[in-house]
C-alpha cells in the first residue's frame, strides 16, 4: 500500500449508454465496469471512497457484494454539480487518511493498478493524466509548452482553435489534499455546463506555481466508456487480456479470438478450449476439454470433455464424464456418465458407469415446480426415452429405447414402456388409393 486515499468518481446519469442500468454497472466479461475500477484501486490504497448521485442506492448495494467495506458518497449534486462538486461533496462528508488524493473514474473499467503506481512515484502536488491522440473528441484539451502544461479546457468551452489540439485529458490525478483545500473554496460554475469543474483546479494551481507534472498514460487502460460502443470494445480488449492470462498458465486454446471467457471463470491444470466456446459466470474447469461452440454457464467440470455444441446450464457438477454434441445438462450433478448426443438432462444425479443414449429427456418439470431424476450405477437408458420426474432408476438398470418412464425402477431391472407393436397389411396402397406391384 502506498500513503495516497482514493476516490472513484461514480455519480454522473450516463446518458449516452442509452440505458435504464446505470452506467457504471454495465457489464465487461461478467464485471461491472465499477467493479474493474474498485479491484485495482484496492491493489495500491485501503482507503478506497466511491461518490455516487444518479442510482446510488442501486449502485451501493450491487457493489457492496463484492467490496463490503468500501465507502460510498452521495454528491450534493443540486448544490455541487460536476467533477469539482463530486470532490467538494468527498471533503466535506470524509477526511482521507492520507496526504494525497488519487482521483478515478467508474467509466474506466481498463485501468490497471500497475500504471496507476506512476502516479504514486512521480514528486509533484498535481499529477495529471494525459493521452496523445489523432483526434481528440471527447475529450479536455491539454495546452502545453516546452513539456509543460500551460492550461487546460473542457471540450464544451474549447475555441475551434483549441479543438485541434490532440494532447488531451484523460481524467485521472493524483493531487494533495492540501492543494484541494485550498482551491477547491476558489472554483466557479460560470461556464457552458454550469459544473463545477475539477480541471479548474489545475487552471488555479497554474497560476499559483504549483508543481504539476503531466504523465503520458497508454489509451488502451485509461479508455473512457460513455456509449455501448465504447463497452463493445472495451469488453474486446479485457477479453484478448483474460485469454492471454489463462495461456500463459497453461490452457490451451484453439481460434482464441473467438472465445468468451468470464472474469469470473477458473483454469485449473491443463485444459483445452476449442473455437466459439463461450464460458459465463463462475465457473470451474480441471483438467478437462471444451469442444467447439459449446457454452458453459456457472457449473464446475472435472476431468471431462464437453461437446461440441453443447450447453452446460448454471449449477451443473460433473467429473470423469464425456458429453457429447447437442446435449444440454441443467443442475446436474454426473460423475462418471457418457450421453454422447441430443439429450436433456435437467436436476438430475448420475452415477459411474451409466449411459445416456441418443435422444433421453429427464422431464422435469409438470407446469408448476421442477423434478428431481436420479440415476444410480451402471444404468443403460436406451436412445429416445422420456424419464418423468420424480423418478429414481437404482444400480445395474436397464431402459429400453423408446419408453416412457413414470415409476421408479428396482435395481438389476429392465423397464419397457411401449405400446405393442402392429402391422395392418397391404394399409398403404388402401390409404394413397393404388394398387401393389
């Protein structure tokens, strides 16, 4: 931990998302974009404070989940609107533990706390952030002479000169408490938003002399997302360094452009992902392979092949078992079983050695609540057979293609449910009205 407190700046509507969810808690790989920010912030400060006003409540307890003793700020936005109102509203509710205040973004799900050392080692009252680009809409520009800032303009009070300019704000600083204290009782809303500014504050301590060293930041990590286009591609770019991570220890993956992997989601030993697998939520894959195009959603998969095209539904278990392409397994727990293709297994237990033939569906739910199938030891179910639940086949069962299961099944026992069959002769020339050959 370094001696600085941190806040994130979290209050703004986010109108451009177009969205009723709040900006900050739209989601990148499974996170939302808050969560990313308060995760690096925790690396290097454990004084870590988040200003909310648009959906704070709904904001606060989503995030309290996942960080239950971080704190959370209401600006008086109708007083204190804007970037210097957040900070007005920060100092006068909390007083940071330490000298210096690094200040982020909620929107900037990409920033890593590697980068944000920077900041901690550079020996100035005000560390500003900026970015070098091609064009620089969207963004505060920064005017610089001989390597040091001379000015800073939001873009909404920019002259068509001043637009030009490609040396922009990326909105994050480090500045002392000390230096906030005293300027930030000078800032004004008289400007084109009437906010009050927090780049005021670097126009103040301009003037004043105050040390402010510009640090050059990388685009990628300091991205701004303010429109679900921005979230496509900052999802893009969290994904290629969830996937990078999870090669470097060791899974190996096949056309991994294509593949969707969930923050959340966890590798252990060696496994192997192929083409257009997508993996949501928190899961847990050991040892095991994912074949092309199949989805696995919130379950846990030991020692296993899966696929293709198959879909593991959330709160599924399953150890040292084959599941083929189209089967579709549902909160259930399998160890040791082979289904090999075009099957339903929902709230199910299978047990070693049993096979699930082509076509089985455990129907498990009867238009009101949901059923549980349980499947012992060493049980054949034959291709196409429908197993209504609740039901219980014991060890050492078989089930003959084609039945409908209502009843449990006593162990050693071969079931058969079908009607018997008939033949009516010479039915299809009667029927198409022609004459046998």
């Amino acid at each position: 931990m370094r001696n600085c407190s941190i806040v994130i700046l979290a209050a703004g509507m986010g109108s451009r998302m177009k969205s009723s969810t709040p900006k900050v808690l739209h989601q990148i790989c499974g996170r939302e974009m808050l969560y990313y920010s308060l995760k690096e912030a925790l690396k290097i400060s454990d004084d870590v404070s988040v200003i909310l006003y648009h959906s704070a409540d709904k904001i606060q307890e989503v995030m309290q989940q996942h960080f239950p003793k971080i704190r959370f700020i209401r600006q008086d936005y109708e007083n204190y609107p804007g970037t210097g109102g957040a900070i007005i509203s920060f100092l006068k509710s909390y007083t940071p533990r330490y000298p210096s205040l690094l200040i982020l973004n909620g929107d900037m799900p990409l920033v890593q706390a590697e980068e944000l050392q920077q900041f901690l080692d550079t020996n100035a009252e005000i560390v500003m952030s900026v970015l070098r680009l091609q064009k620089g809409d969207g963004y505060g520009r920064i005017i610089m002479q001989n390597g040091q800032v001379k000015g800073i303009v939001e873009e909404k009070d920019a002259t068509l000169e001043q637009k030009k300019i490609n040396i922009v704000n990326a909105g994050v600083y480090l500045i002392s408490c000390e230096v906030l204290q005293r300027f930030l009782p000078c800032l004004n809303n008289n400007n084109a938003q009437q906010e009050y500014y927090l780049t005021d504050i670097v126009s103040l301590a301009l003037e004043k002399k105050i040390l402010l060293q510009p640090l050059e930041v990388k685009e990628e990590n300091f991205k701004g997302v303010n429109t679900k286009l921005d979230l496509s591609i900052a999802e893009e770019i969290m994904l290629e360094r969830i996937r990078n991570y999870w090669l470097n220890e060791g899974v190996i993956m096949h056309q991994k452009e294509s593949i969707y992997i969930d923050e959340r989601a966890e590798f252990i030993g060696e496994c192997e992902i192929e083409g257009g697998v997508k993996i949501f939520g928190n899961c847990k894959i050991i040892d095991s392979i994912i074949k092309a195009h199949s989805v696995v959603e919130f379950s846990e998969i030991a020692h296993s092949d899966i696929g293709p095209f198959a879909h593991i539904r959330p709160q599924t278990q399953m150890i040292n078992t084959h599941i083929g392409n189209f089967v579709e397994v549902k909160k259930g727990i399998l160890k040791g079983v082979k289904a090999g293709h075009l099957s339903y297994l929902g709230d199910c237990e299978i047990d070693e050695g049993s096979n699930i033939g082509a076509g089985v569906i455990t129907c498990n739910y009867d238009g009101k609540q949901k059923h549980q199938t349980r499947i012992g030891k060493n049980v054949f179910v034959g291709s196409d057979t429908q197993l209504v639940a609740p039901i219980n086949l014991a060890d050492d069962v078989l089930i003959a293609a084609g039945s409908t299961i209502t009843t449990d099944v006593p162990q050693g026992s071969l079931a058969i449910s079908r009607t018997k069959q008939n033949h009516k002769e010479n039915f299809f020339y009667t029927f198409f009205n022609k004459e046998k050959k």
